[in-house]
C-alpha cells in the first residue's frame, strides 16, 4: 500500500504526520511511503532523512498525492489539497471536527476519514491519542510562553540587591496540559494554584506540589460527577456563579494564568471576564489556550498577544504543541502509527477493523457516506455522539 505524508499547508503548522522513525516502521510493515519534499524540514527532518529510512521523496503536493491509498496528514485537508486526493483513499488527521466544513467534499470522492481526535478514552486507545499527547506539549510550552513575557523571574532569588518573590502561577484546568503546565511551573520555581471543575482531579494536582482549589459542591453536583467519568461537563448557573468569584478572587493574586478549558463541539467557557483582567496586577500574563475557540479570557483574540487597559498581557496562541516542532510530530506521528494497526493487515493491505470502537468512533466518511454530526447520512454512532455530553478536550491522563 502507498502511504503518502504531505507537507502541511496550514500557516503556522510546523509538524508532519510522519518520522523518519515511524517511516522506517511503515516500510519494515510492507508498505511503500512517499513524503513531499520539505515536509519535515520545520520539525529538523530533510528529505535525505526521509531517504535514508526507505522512503521516497514527492517534488510537489500533485506528484505526492498521486496513487495515494492512504494520506496521513496533521491538520486535515483544505478545498484544494481535496482536490488533490485520489478517489477511493483513506485519510488519517486531526480534523478539528466540530468546525470543519469539508466532510461532503471528501464523501464524494469515497474518501475513509478518521479524525483522530475522536479516539475514545479507553485503555486501549491511550497510544493513539493524540489530544493527551499534543495537550502535553502545549502545557510546557505554556509555561515557556508566560515566562517570555513575565517581567519578573518565575523562582524566588535572593541577592546581594535583595530578594525576589516566586511568581504565582494560578492553573485553569488539571488535564493533561494542565498537569504539564503545573509540572513545569514548578521545576522553574513558580508557586502554584490550581482551579478543576473535577474533584478527582485533586490527588494528581497536589502530587506535583501545588494547591487544588475548588468551589464547593453541593450534594446533586458532587452525585453527578460520580457519572462522568473524570470528564468536565457544564455545570448550573449557580455553580458558574461560586465559580466565577472563586477564580476572580484567585486571579487578583496571580502574576500568571494558563487557562486550558475546551469543551467539543461547543464554544470556550469564560473563566475570566474583562472586569476580573481589570483587578490583575500590571505586569501579568494570561496564556489563553482556547483562544481560537472563543477564549477562556473575554479579552482574549486568536494568535494575537493583547495588552489589557491596566498592563495585563493575553496571548493567545493558537497552536502551541507546533512550537516544540521535532517532539510534537515525533509523538504525533507514533500515535498515528499505533492507529494504523487497526486499519492494516500483516500483510500491508487497507483492511480497517470496521467493528472495533476505535475505528467507530474514528471513521467520520465511508462510502460516500458522513457519520458525523447533523450532516451524518447514516445513523450517527453512539461513540460519537456521547460527546454531546462534552467531555473535555484536555482530558485527565487515564
């Protein structure tokens, strides 16, 4: 089977679907692999890497995609690399799924898509999971991202000019990027807070050293999270209420914030209003996650850095795992291998395991057909459509 890894076209991405590593692996496994020409080159790999792991080497995205029998990309396809994909192919991305508007275009030309992002959080699927693995590197780089813009240092210092404080780090969510976030802050000296929805989330929290904080629950809420499994869900307008002055109260002390509350299919919740920015210190900093998702912050703008009335600076950062390029895509790519032993058989052949969970939830065309969302021609899958009860995008390692 031709496997083919194009270069991403998204602006800002600098990841590839695909390792020399998992290149070598893909070849050991039978199949033949075609990579375009500087695919890998902002994540540090050349083509004479490709080369060397057994692949060969596509001038352009036209002479890449030919024959195609399965394309592995990161981000998925815009209109014209669709254009591109022969017919009958099977693709495997990140689709952004909620928001992408392109599942027609691929079911006319009989593509199989999977959205990786739709791996259920089971055991099984732990190496695939590309959201706990990329969250994991947005969470570090988080922290690197504050401290480029804090003017102070994160840890205490004491000098003969005198001493410094430790920075106070207040953390909006304990998932994976949160957990990251909070690891780091601390190997870099930072006194950390901590604010989950998720009171399972506690032990995991102040294992890493740092303060759980959290609104009360009453009975009912306490009953309901005994039913999610460790995932956030929306909670009452009483409940945001307590929360929102809990975390106004913390904000007013915290020199950083990392927000990474996302739910699927739904905008950013607003943890932080414009009038809580108005009580932070001049000088902080607010590293929004979600901001091409509406923002966890009011004040927040997708990919742009903005200076509040009062000297507060929000950043907005988009894509934050493309940041640590080489690593993200090793991980990236590792999931995505470990996926493709469901669609492959011993032999090298596209024989996807069509009843397996992982692929029932995955599989978003086939057949011409969509099966995902309001557009979804056949019955929608339940694996799907529990995520109506939004589990959280950063979710808590199982």
């Amino acid at each position: 089977m031709l496997i083919v890894i194009p270069k991403e076209s998204r602006q800002g991405e600098t990841r590839v679907a695909a390792s020399p590593e998992t290149v070598k692996k893909l070849i050991k496994q039978g199949h033949q692999v075609r990579v375009q020409s500087g695919a890998g080159f902002a994540a540090h790999w050349h083509d004479a890497d490709y080369l060397a792991a057994g692949a060969t080497i596509g001038i352009d995205s036209a002479s890449t995609y030919i024959d195609a029998s399965l394309i592995l990309k990161v981000q998925a396809p815009d209109t014209s690399e669709i254009e591109l994909i022969p017919q009958h192919a099977a693709l495997v991305c990140q689709f952004d799924i909620y928001r992408y508007p392109h599942l027609a275009a691929l079911a006319a030309k009989q593509v199989d898509a999977y959205a990786l992002e739709l791996i259920p959080r089971i055991t099984r699927g732990q190496s695939m999971d590309i959201l706990s693995s990329q969250a994991n590197i947005a969470g570090y780089r988080a922290v690197l991202l504050a401290a480029q813009y804090f003017p102070r240092f994160m840890p205490m210092f004491m000098t003969a000019a005198g001493s410094v404080k430790p920075a106070r780090v207040l953390i909006l969510g304990a998932g994976v990027a949160g957990l990251q976030a909070i690891a780091t802050a601390k190997r870099m000296g930072a006194i950390v807070e901590v604010f989950d929805v998720r009171p399972a989330t506690r032990e995991q929290v102040e294992s890493l050293g740092a303060k759980f904080i959290e609104v009360e629950l009453n009975d009912e809420e306490r009953a309901a999270f005994e039913h999610t499994g460790g995932y956030a869900k929306e909670m009452s307008d009483d409940y945001r209420q307590r929360q929102s002055t809990l975390i106004a109260q913390q904000a007013a002390q915290a020199d950083i914030i990392i927000t990474t509350a996302l739910i699927p299919g739904k905008a950013a919740p607003v943890l932080i209003s414009t009038e809580t920015v108005a009580t932070m210190k001049s000088g902080s900093v607010i590293i929004d996650m979600a901001a091409s998702y509406g923002g966890n912050c009011q004040l927040s703008k997708a990919d742009e850095v903005v200076t509040s009335d009062n000297g507060v600076t929000i950043v907005g950062h988009s894509n934050l795992a493309a940041l640590v390029a080489t690593d993200a895509s090793s991980m990236f790519a590792r999931n995505v291998l470990t996926f493709l032993g469901l669609l492959t058989n011993k032999e090298g052949q596209y024989v996807p395991q069509s009843e397996d969970e992982i692929i029932q939830a995955t599989r978003v065309t086939h057949a011409g057909s969509i099966y995902f969302g309001e557009a979804a021609t056949p019955p929608t899958k339940t694996a799907i459509s529990s995520t109506a009860e939004a589990p959280i995008i950063d979710p808590i390692p199982a």
